[in-house]
C-alpha cells in the first residue's frame, strides 16, 4: 500500500497548517451538544445548530452529497451528527430497505447459536453485570440459554421494523481513512500492474455477490458521493490528478455497498466515536489451543439485510437485554448501518472448514474482505453459512454512517 502513488498525493496534500478554521484544531466547529439523559425514547430530531458546522470544507469534495445538506452538532469530540427528517430521501430509502429485507429474506437465527449463548454466558459470570440486570433480567438471560430445548423459547426471528428515527454521524477522522481506501480501490480497478494496496484487475468483484435483496444494497444512489473533478478548495487532488487510469473508468461507488451490524446502544456508540476494533472480537482460544473464530474467520461481520442483523440486536433496557425482546413498554432497539468497501473479495465455500483459525492477517493477495453467499439465498453457490455474511479484516474499510432507532 506504501507504495500506491495515490495514496502518497492525499498524504501528501493533508499536510497543511492547523488554524482555527480547520476541525483538527481542538475546539474547532464546536456547537452545543443536545443533551438527552441517555434515554433512545428521548432522542428527537436536533434543531439547527446557531452555527452550521461547515464539514464539507473540512473533507474537500469527495463527502456523501447528502452530507452537505445537513445541519450538523457535535456530539463529542471530533463526531458531528444530524438527525434525518423522516420525509428525507436517505430515510426512505432506508425504510425500503428494511421492508425488502423482511419480505424476501425473513430469518430466524438457529437455535443455541455459539456467538449468542457465548455472549449471554460471559455476562450471567460477571456478578455485577448480573446485578444490574436484576432477578427479572437474569431468570430472562438464563432461559434464554436454554433456546431450542423442551421448555425453551424459540431462537430469535426478524420482524417488521418500525423506524422512529435515523442519526447520521460525520467522524472527520474515520472518514479520512475510509476515502483513501475508496479512491485507491477506484484506481485499482484501472492500474493493471497490481502495484499498492489493491491489485488492479479491471473488475470489480463486489458486482458477483448474490445479494439478498436481489440488487447492491445502495440505498437508492441517495447516499452516493460525487467525485468532483480537479483540486478543490482544501487543495486535495481530485481523480483527475491520481496517476493514469487507462482505458477503465469505474464509477465512484465501485465496491462499496451498506451493510447492517447488530450489537448494543453502547457499542454503536463506541464504533461511531473510534471505529470497528478487532480487540473486542470474541472467541478467541485459551493458551495453548488454536483460535475458533466465526465461519469465515477473525474480523468484522455484516449483513446485507436487516432481517439478519435483527436477532443479534439486543433490548435496550438494562433490566431486559434479551434478543428477542417483543414488549412495547421498552425503549427503543438500534441498528448501525455502515458504508462498506466490500472491493474484491474472497468467496468461502461450506466445503472450506479452515477459517476459522484465520485472523485479521489471513487473506489471499490482492483481496480485501470475504464474504459468504448463503445457501438459502443461493444453494448452487455452496455458501459457508446458512445465509449472506461478510466479514471485513480492515476496519477501515467500514465507514459508520447511519444509526436506525425502531421498533418491533
């Protein structure tokens, strides 16, 4: 990747002078945070801010358009959020999603799943997790444990999703190292001579993914970023300035795709601050015995539809935390949507059992993710997993764009 040239220009053109002007500056852009007490049910659409945050001038041009028609607040240091208006094309075409997911792929995880009973196993250990969780929370989780069995409740299924609300956040500083990636997977589909970080090919090989809508699941193109000719305002080089692109031109949004992550309010929030860490990823094996991780290895899962990301998504309600909490009276579940460079990937098969010792430095040359095509989805293709998954090495080959509050 060093040696990409790419790359060296942006680099190169980022190091400029820190002024007040510019977000890297402590303090920079700072508005008033809307405060919510941390309730989801609390969390309303933020009026404008008294000073719009000019992000865009931050970023240069190659910025979701969408972006620049939003009136940002900071949320912490260094992430800006806007809260969509539910009229907003990007939340339409979110709730489109979701109903696409459910009409064509409705899923019920299988009974006595190993990430799940693992995670609700570690937490019924830790005696002040259980004490926070109360008698009524506990005798839920260790029911739970028992899915499947005679007497058990039935594994969590998907359901149809009522969005209440949709938060989109702006990480300056994920965003830097999402958009290098992106710019330098566009030019490899170009540069034949595989020289850098991604092997040029010509092709783009996320286009052979059976996905589980039936189309890329791109929102539409109201999500997409314009990849404006020439050095702009923030004197980075535009596409035109990168080294030769041959006879290809693939388009701004080659490889990339949205996906789903199911996980808790508070890990959602964590992603959108600091980014995907691989530290947090379970599984790992004792000393002395080999690492066990998910099917497709260690790394990042995603979901092409909501459906599946919906049974690993967890009840708010520190009393509750059950998968497949139905009440009405808890507050609302959340769901992270992140903008994904799927690129060229690695296909695992179900006849492939040696993933699973594979960490985040196992992957073929000149690949950049792996997915697996879901024998429900499509069973000539031998998938490794009953249905789509997608697991990325790379964190910064996920962006976390979008969080989704809803009900079930």
């Amino acid at each position: 990747m060093a040696g990409n040239a790419a790359v060296t220009r942006v680099v190169e053109a980022d190091r400029h002078s820190h002024s007040a002007g510019c977000l890297h500056h402590p303090g920079a852009g700072q508005v008033p945070v809307q405060r919510t007490g941390g309730d989801p049910d609390a969390i309303t659409p933020a009026p404008a801010a008294e000073k719009k945050v000019d992000l865009n001038s931050f970023l240069g041009r190659d910025v979701p358009d969408y972006w620049k028609t939003l009136a940002w607040q900071q949320e912490s240091e260094g992430v800006f959020a806007s809260f969509l208006a539910q009229d907003h094309p990007v939340f339409r075409a979110i709730e489109e999603y979701a109903r696409a997911s459910q009409r064509l792929t409705p899923y019920t995880a299988p009974a006595g799943e190993k990430t799940r009973i693992g995670v609700i196993t570690r937490e019924l250990d830790d005696p002040a997790k259980v004490a926070a969780l109360g008698p009524q929370g506990e005798a839920k989780l260790r029911r739970r444990k028992d899915e499947g069995k005679k007497n058990g409740p039935p594994p969590p299924q998907s359901r149809e999703m009522q969005i209440t609300a949709i938060k989109v956040v702006a990480n300056p500083k994920l965003w830097e190292k999402y958009a290098a990636k992106r710019q330098m997977y566009r030019q490899s589909l170009s540069v034949k001579d595989g020289e850098g970080g991604f092997e040029g090919t010509g092709r783009d090989g996320s286009e052979r993914v059976p996905w589980s809508i039936g189309q890329r699941p791109d929102l539409a193109g109201t999500a997409a970023v314009s990849m404006a000719p020439g050095p702009g305002p923030d004197h980075r080089p535009g596409p035109d300035a990168l080294p030769p692109a041959g006879n290809v031109k693939a388009p701004a949004s080659a490889g990339e795709a949205f996906f789903v992550h199911g996980t808790t309010p508070a890990a959602i929030t964590g992603i959108q601050s600091g980014g995907f860490d691989l530290k947090y990823v379970s599984n790992r094996a004792k000393d002395g015995e080999p690492d066990n991780w998910g099917k497709l290895g260690k790394g990042v899962y995603m979901a092409d539809s909501t459906s599946k990301a919906q049974t690993y998504t967890r009840c708010p309600d520190p009393q509750c935390t059950d998968f497949d909490c139905t009440d009405p009276n808890h507050p609302r579940k959340e769901m992270l949507m992140a903008r994904g460079l799927l690129g060229q990937p690695n296909k695992a098969r179900i006849y492939d059992k040696s993933k699973r010792a594979d960490d985040e430095n196992k992957l073929k040359a000149g690949r950049t993710s792996i997915y697996s095509p879901g024998l429900k989805n499509d069973p000539l293709a031998m998938g490794a997993t009953g249905g789509n998954e997608f697991l990325f090495k790379d964190v910064s080959l996920l962006y976390p764009e979008i969080r989704i509050y809803y009900q079930t």
